[in-house]
C-alpha cells in the first residue's frame, strides 16, 4: 500500500447518517485528517463520534439550505 494517505484530508458531508458513518470512518487510515459536516441537528452523533474518534474534525450544521425560497 502507498504511503501517501497523510497528505490526504477526507471531508464527509452527512445528514442523519449514524446507521452508516462509524463504518465508513473505521475504514479510512488513522493517520488521515478527517472532516464530517453533519447537516442535521442530532447531537448525540456529534458526541458518539467524538467518543469514538477523537481525532476528527466534526461540525454540525443547525441550518440547512432550502431551494425552495
């Protein structure tokens, strides 16, 4: 395998993915820069993935954009 995956920054847009993300995050290299936008407001997926993977980068957005304005 390439050793290359400590340049790499993963950023992860979600909503509502907690059935799915702690899967996807067991996958990616631990030595990789993780960024999730969580675009619900569900705290306690905030606080699971904070618990479980202290080194990522997690941000909760409370506003959502809407089309249809």
């Amino acid at each position: 395998m390439i050793k290359f995956h400590k340049n790499i920054t993963f950023i992860i847009v979600t909503y509502k993915s907690e059935n799915i993300i702690e899967e996807c995050l067991k996958k990616i290299p631990k030595q990789s820069k993780i960024i999730i936008v969580e675009n619900s407001n569900n705290f306690h997926l905030k606080k699971e993935i904070k618990k479980k993977f202290r080194k990522v980068k997690l941000d909760r957005k409370s506003t959502r954009l809407n089309s249809s304005h």
